[in-house]
C-alpha cells in the first residue's frame, strides 16, 4: 500500500471552493463487485472557510461535488426559512 501512496499527487494547500487542503488523510482500496477491478481512493483532510475540518475524496474535490463542509447548504436553508 505504501507504493501506491508514494505516487499520490500532493494537493496540499489547493483551494477548492472554501476548501482548503491541508494535508493527506489516507488512502482506501475498493474493489468492483462485477467485474473485480481495483481503485484506490485517495482522501485529503480540509479546513472550511467557516473554520470546520472535513476529510473529503479527491474526486469530489477535483469534480466540485465537495466545496465546502456543509455550511453552505446550512446557511442557505436558514435563510430560506427566515
């Protein structure tokens, strides 16, 4: 395992959304139930602008599905309901 930690890319201090990276969490092998192949998921320990920290997936980082910790749907939920 620790190979495939060495040829993980270093994201730290990249800013995605109000997610900053701050450093690699770890890394989690998932095999595919049909077909059997093998991913690794790679995770990243995040601080939110609102001051939160958060472990988040590279890809959702990449992909903007995560952009921050969840403060923002809070906010935008009270608001509505205000």
């Amino acid at each position: 395992m620790s190979s495939i930690v060495s040829r993980v890319k270093d994201i730290t201090g990249e800013k995605f959304g109000k997610l900053t990276v701050v450093e690699y969490s770890h890394t989690e092998k998932k095999v595919a139930k049909l077909s059997g192949n093998i991913k690794y998921n790679v995770y990243w320990t995040c601080v939110c602008e609102c001051g939160n920290v958060v472990t988040v997936k590279k890809g959702n980082l990449l992909s903007g599905n995560s952009s921050s910790c969840g403060c923002t749907r809070k906010n935008r939920r009270k608001r509505k309901n205000d």
